[in-house]
C-alpha cells in the first residue's frame, strides 16, 4: 500500500515457497539493521496479547511478519534488503486520536499524513531507520493496542458492567 513497485522488489524474501523463519533477519541483515529488525520484533511481542505471523502477502508485499492482538491487525514489518519497514492502519476513530496526541513523533504523523485510504481504513507506512526509529514504532503500536483493546466487545461489556 503506497509504496513503489522497486521498494517491494527488494524485499529480502521474495519467494513464496520459501517461508522463513521468524529470526531469520537476524542473521541475513547487516548487523545494525538485523539489531533494528530485533528490537522492533521483541518490543512488538512484548505487548500484552501480540501474537506474531510470517505470512506471504502476495506479489507485492511478499512476505511480512504480520503483528495481530486476536483478529485485530496491529502492524507489519517488512524486511528489505536494505533496511526494515513498517506498515500500520488506522480507522478514522484512531487516525483521530494518534492526530491529537501531543508530541506525536514527525516520523508518525508523516505516515499518517501521507497514507493511503482504501475503504474505512488508512495505510500508514515508515522506514525504520535506527534505534529511535524502533522505539517510535513499538510506542506507536503500544499506544494503537491499547485503541484495539479498549475496542474489544469485552471491554465494552465490562464498562457497561462497572456503569450499571
């Protein structure tokens, strides 16, 4: 989404029958860029209820390690020859909010400003492009995981609950 042709065609897996592992960037990235890979990776599973998923998103994306809390999609990160990026969305309720944070990182606002809407939602991406980078995805992602969580039909039901 939003993204050339020749940014896809370096993706650093680019064949469907050929999954790799989880940890795999980890070795087949140059050292600070398999580190940025790392930190962004374990910040993600750290969440509470992150699960992770290396899938093939067809010709375009091609493989991307896709980071889910349930059925709700957190974000992607995609693993390039030359570097690791990142893809989030947002409904218009979160586009909202993350727009009214204060101090929302330029590296933020800037994928959200010039993402791409396709139906209810907005493709956001960014390149992760040292460690403060992969501090501003994973403190993003915490922030969004909390929208998703507060979202979730049981706690709908709890509020309710508590509210009488």
């Amino acid at each position: 989404m939003g993204r050339s042709a020749a940014y896809w065609a370096v993706n650093l897996y680019p064949e469907s029958r050929q999954e790799p592992k989880p940890s795999a960037p980890y070795r087949d990235l140059p050292g600070p860029i398999g580190a940025r890979f790392r930190k962004v990776r374990e910040g993600l599973l750290a969440l509470p209820g992150v699960s992770e998923s290396v899938k093939f998103m067809g010709p375009s994306w091609r493989w991307a390690w896709e980071y889910a809390a349930g059925s709700r999609k957190l974000c992607w990160l995609h693993v390039m020859q030359n570097g690791v990026g990142g893809t989030f969305t947002l409904s218009d309720g979160e586009e909202r909010k993350a727009l009214a944070i204060s101090r929302l990182p330029s590296v933020i606002s800037d994928a959200i400003q010039s993402g791409h809407r396709t139906g209810p939602l907005r493709w956001c991406s960014i390149e992760i492009t040292d460690q403060k980078g992969a501090d501003v995805f994973v403190g993003f992602a915490r922030r969004k995981l909390a929208w998703l969580t507060a979202e979730t039909p049981a706690a709908v039901l709890a509020r309710r609950t508590l509210t009488g």
